[in-house]
C-alpha cells in the first residue's frame, strides 16, 4: 500500500483530498500544514509520492522541491495551485516534480496522475538496476546439456511462490538465474531487489533487510524502508545468504513463516509480500552440522534448489559465451566490434576456468580488448596464465555429474573445436572427424544443439 503525503496549508483541503485517495487508490495519507512540517515527514516515514501545494506562506513549493534536492529526497513529487498560472507549475516541473494539476480538476485525475509517478518511479529503477546488469556475466548463455537442464528447472521453478535456494560456485552466475526466475514468475513487473548478505556489516544486517525507525541507532536521521518492503509484490534476492549473522537468521526466519516485519527499533509490524530467492557457494548442510547456519532456515529455503553448473562442466558453451561477452564488452567500451580467432576459441576451451568461473572468462575477454587494436582476436592475445594453464592438472573437485552427461558434453566439444578449426565448413569438418560424409556431422549438431548462430 502506498503513503502519500498531502502538503497544503488549507486543512480542509488536505482532509479532502486524503478521503478521496483513500477511497480511490486505496492510498494511505498523511498531512502536512507547512514545507517544515512536510520535510520533517518525508525524513522519517516511507513517504512514496508528495502532493505539494504551491502557494504556502513562508517556505512555499518551490522552496520544498530545492530542499528535496538538496537532500537528495528521492520522492516522486506532483505540485497543485488554485491560482490557474502553469508557468509557475512548469518551473516546478523544471526544479524536479514529477507533474502539475489544477485543483479544480476532479479526483480521478488526481489519482491517475499518482499512479503514473508511482509507475514512472518503478521503471527509473527498473532501468538503473538493467543498467547495472550491462555486460555481466551472461551465465544463462549456451546450449549445452548442463544449461537445457537449468533452465527446464527455472521454467518448472520460476511460477511457484515457494522459496527458491540456488547453489553454485562463485561467479557461475547466481544471480542471473534468480533475475530468470523473477522474469518468468507469476509478478514480472514488480521489483527485483538484489542484497549480498556477505558483503554488509554485520550491525547493519537487520536495518537493511528489515528497515529502521528514526532514531533506532546513531546515524539514522530518517526512517528507512528495509529489503523486504521494497521487494514487495517482487522478488527478493539474497545472495551469499551462509554469511547471515544468527540474529539476522532468526528474524529473517520469522518474517518467512508470518510474512511480515518489524523495521529496527519499531513496534509496528508490517505486511510484506515479496517471494525469496536465496543463493550460496557454501555447502549449508555443512554449515548446519557446525551450528553456523540455522537448521530450520535451512529447510525453510531449500524447498525447491536449483545448481547452478560450473563452466568446466560445460565447457561447450565457452565459444557462445565469449562471442557475447566480447561484444557486450565492446558496447560498454564504446569501441569498434571485434571478433574471436579460431585459435583464441580452442585456448579459451581448453582452459578449466576453475577460479571463478564465467566471472573470469568476462574478465579474461575484457583484458583482451583492452590489449589489442587488431578486429580479430587471436590465441596470441589470450592471457599467458590462460594458455599455460590449459594442459595443468586439474584441481580436485566433488563431480555431480554422471557419466552420460560427461560423456554428452565431451562429444559436444570435440565437434565444436573442430568446427572453429575448420571455419565452420561443414565437410572438411566431417572429413576431419572421419564421419562419413556432412549430412552425419549434421545429424549430430543437430542431436546437440549445435549451431553457428
């Protein structure tokens, strides 16, 4: 539900305008008689949208939208007046609110124009968090069997509002896969909102998942809404969840079980109703047998998990994913697009990627651009830690894939690094793997997925 401050320093009017948001958006409504008293609010309540009155004695409209700025208040803004003068509305505008309206206008306007500043705010947020995305890690590119399986889960997974743990080595792309399952769930247009719990500070764990109330604790000079309450009608995705401190566990248990939370130093509770999705590269069962994670969290997440594969098992996905980061890499950049040699695929191929997965091959591709004007990329620009690493024995890992998958992934390999060596000439490719003729090779990218495209 949604607050929206009413700032006029006509009480009537206020109370007005509050009864009729009230009965036609379902809008939560507070008041304010003065541009003070409406800073003060929007400093400690979860203030969504401001109807702010122009014409105030003392601090005006005007007035309130520089202090906003000053302040960095992001709250969307629409501005009123009954004096009929839209040039003062426009250079409202101009200081930052969102739009103007005419108080004379009926309500329904009133509340569409709301609903139209609430939906611009979200896609703002939206466009900021896909930004960010810009050239990550791409893990859901590919077509090999490891990648079919993972995303016929996602596919299973992403319409059930249950929990959702997802596990998987660093930099295999947890979080992509939760970005996915936000996408195709049942509340794509809501927020998707992002916390890695390993890299807070274990006293500010509960105050940014569960808000705080002004004053809870030095340095909170305004109330502030927590994960959960942003997250809601969304999903919540929160990564390296082994890393929760005990106390943040428990309560974040709590608020799965009753859906509801408690912001710090507050009494009220409040309704909140985002679906969890939890990622980790630790074995929780592990951690729960050390008493380092809580048992029942433990089972209160993992009711539907999904493994994420790392890129040494699936190393038939290396040229699809390198072709997309580099250009992804390139756009970043602003540079000329390049391309991969032939030679630079099978070095990247023949590399285990251990360290840190897809992670290090963006890294990797990202190097590469950087060191070389040439269009083309060759195995001579790939990293020498790369190209000497790719023949060294690999470390010792736990293998949780069966020998059918092992089997299907190498074969999907081998026809791939022969078909770079050959330029993708379909016979001289077939003549080189001594299959009988190009329709066999095809036959077999087709039962593989295998095309250049």
């Amino acid at each position: 539900m949604t607050l929206v401050l009413i700032v006029d320093d006509v009480p009537a009017m206020a109370q007005q305008y509050a009864y009729d948001l009230k009965r036609l958006g379902g809008h939560e409504t507070l008041a304010a008689r003065s541009g003070e008293e409406a800073l003060e609010i929007v400093s400690r309540e979860p203030v969504d949208c401001v109807i702010l009155d122009l014409e105030m004695p003392g601090m005006d409209g005007f007035e309130v939208l520089r202090a906003m700025e000053r302040r960095a208040i992001k709250v969307p803004v629409i501005v009123y007046t009954g004096t009929g003068n839209f040039d003062r509305c426009i250079q409202a505008v101009r200081l930052g609110a969102h739009g103007f309206i005419d108080k004379a206008e009926p309500m329904e306007r009133v509340a569409q124009e709301i609903a139209q500043a609430l939906a611009r705010r979200r896609l703002e947020q939206q466009v900021a968090a896909l930004r960010q995305d810009l050239g990550q890690d791409g893990a859901l590119v590919g077509q090999s069997p490891a990648m079919q399986k993972l995303r016929d889960v996602i596919a299973r997974v992403a319409p059930i509002p249950s929990p959702v743990l997802i596990v998987g080595e660093s930099g295999v792309g947890k979080e992509l896969v939760a970005r996915e399952l936000h996408r195709l769930g049942g509340r794509p247009s809501g927020p998707f909102i992002a916390i890695n719990s390993g890299a807070l500070p274990h006293e500010l764990v509960e105050s940014e998942l569960f808000g705080h109330e002004r004053g809870a604790f030095t340095g909170a000079v305004a109330v502030r809404k927590g994960a959960f309450e942003a997250a809601s009608g969304g999903t919540l995705f929160l990564d390296e969840i082994g890393d929760l401190p005990p106390a943040a566990q428990a309560k974040l248990l709590r608020v799965l079980e009753q859906r509801e939370v408690t912001r710090v130093g507050g009494t009220r509770t409040i309704a909140v109703d985002a679906r969890v999705v939890a990622a980790t590269h630790r074995e929780l069962e592990d951690e729960v047998r050390a008493q380092r994670f809580r048992e029942d969290l433990f089972y209160r997440l993992n009711a539907h998990v999904l493994r994420v594969p790392p890129l040494r098992e699936r190393r038939s996905d290396v040229p699809e994913l390198a072709t997309h980061l580099l250009a992804a890499t390139c756009a970043r950049f602003g540079c000329r697009a390049k391309r991969l040699a032939a030679d630079a695929i099978e070095a990247l191929m023949s590399y285990d990627w251990s360290r840190n997965n897809v992670r290090e091959l963006r890294n990797v591709i990202e190097r590469m651009v950087i060191a070389t004007d040439r269009d083309e990329l060759t195995a001579e620009d790939v990293p020498n830690e790369i190209r000497r690493g790719k023949d060294v024995e690999r470390r010792d890992v736990r293998e949780k894939r069966t020998f059918q998958e092992q089997k299907t992934e190498a074969e999907r390999q081998i026809i791939l690094t022969a078909l770079e060596r050959n330029a993708w000439h379909i016979t001289r490719t077939a003549e080189a793997l001594g299959l009988a003729d190009h329709s066999s090779l095809l036959k077999v990218m087709k039962r593989h997925g295998i095309s250049r495209g």
